[in-house]
C-alpha cells in the first residue's frame, strides 16, 4: 500500500536525518549542553514512554541514547546554540495498533535557560524548517525516487500554554500520481518543547486515512496521545532538581 510505502521512507528519514544524532566522526566545537549526571537523567525523563500514551500502542524501535549532533545537521546553524561535541537523548518510537501512526521523542538539557530559549526560537525559523524538509525530501528520494516530503499546509497551533509548546511545523509526504501531481499520503508533525532548560521534541508520523471519519477519529486519538505525552514528560520534570 502507498502510505505503509510512504512510512517506511519516515523510518528511513529518522535514520538519516531525525535530529541529527549521527556521532559524525570529525572536529567538534565546545560543548554547550549540560552533560551532568543529573542532566542526562533528565533528558531521559524528558522523552516519551509507552505508558505515557496508553492503551493502543507498542513499542516498534527500543530508545538508542545519547548520541552527537551531525556536523551536517540544519539544528547547528541559523542562531543555534548547539555545536557538533553536542549530545541529544532519543527515546523509544511507538506504533499504533493499526501500524499507521507512529510517535518518537528527543531532548537536550541545556547549561541555561536563556540557550533552551535560542534553540527553540531557531526551531520555529522559516529558514530552519525549509532546510529541514530539504534534507528529509533528499533523504525520501535517495530511498524512493518516485516520493516526496513538503512543507505542510495546516494552520500554527497555540505556542505556549501548560505543556511549554514553543515551536511547530509540519511536513506532508507522499508520491507523484500517474499524472505527475503530488499525491499526499502521509504527514509528519514535529514539535517543540521547553521545560525550563529542557527541551523535549515529539515527532509525530502518520499515514493518511481515505475515511473522513477515520481521518477525524485518527487526529482526536493522535492528540490525545501527544497531549498525555507532553503532560506526563513536563511533570516528571518538575519532580527533579538538576
């Protein structure tokens, strides 16, 4: 089917590309994220688990750690406050039921509030996400001539609020229909969080239904999930000194 199809390029991007936690061999810059005992546990804390989205889901891939940012990661320019000595946490990715939908989380602990703030500000930068989508439609091409990834046309959601959402944007996915026109058959969401001087990314992967009603009940599921989520890695959080 064409949306497992377009899927299984997701996996591939979160191989090539995610956040960019490759442990690229080569020079480093000085490290500007905390890399204490306690931050690192934090970063663990600061990430999804499979009970925070409840019944429904299972793990597809097990958390693979910290790892360095890759020197060709878009998250070291345009005002980052990340350098490539730099490490992130990434978590476990989670599968629905139905195989169709699939979340994952990072975070960075960084020394203060002020470098958390910079790095979720360079998130939301039209520059950022263009470079991004860039790098994740080469990757989908180099797997699969015939796909595509876009920026995404839905509407910003509410920034800021309980769960600390500070940035946002959205990719749709899919392949050329016979006629040569894009034919959308999956979305890619990608937010970004801030607890203090955490920030916690959750990626949201998921093939598109041709139901309107299965649509709708997806996205409510889908919301639920990340809002349960965000909830949960926010109050573990305020339980810790670090």
């Amino acid at each position: 089917m064409v949306a497992k199809r377009v899927l299984g390029v997701a996996l591939v991007l979160v191989a090539a590309f995610g956040v960019s936690f490759a442990g690229t061999a080569g020079a480093t810059s000085p490290a500007t994220i905390d890399s204490s005992a306690k931050a690192k546990d934090a970063a663990k804390q600061a990430t999804v688990t499979l009970a925070d989205l409840g019944a429904g889901w299972t793990v597809y891939r097990r958390a693979s750690g910290f790892g360095k940012v890759s020197a060709k990661s878009c998250g070291l320019r345009f005002g980052s406050p990340l350098g490539t000595g730099d490490r992130g946490y990434t978590g476990p990715m989670f599968e629905d039921a139905a195989k169709r939908s699939y979340v994952y989380s990072f975070a960075y602990v960084f020394p203060t509030e002020a470098r958390a703030k910079a790095y979720t500000a360079m998130r939301g930068k039209p520059k950022y996400i263009r470079c991004q989508v860039a790098g994740d439609d080469a990757a989908a091409k180099h797997a699969d001539r015939k796909t595509f990834v876009k920026v995404g046309g839905s509407s910003q959601p509410v920034l800021g609020g309980p769960n600390g959402l500070e940035a946002f944007y959205e990719e749709s996915a899919g392949v050329k229909a016979g006629d040569g026109t894009d034919a959308q058959t999956a979305d890619y969401v990608r937010y970004t969080y801030r607890h203090g001087r955490v920030v916690f990314l959750i990626y949201v992967d998921t093939g598109l239904p041709q139901d309107a009603a299965a649509a709708e009940e997806m996205t409510t599921r889908l919301s639920a999930a990340l809002d349960a989520g965000a909830a949960a890695i926010n109050t573990r959080l305020s339980t810790r000194r670090f």
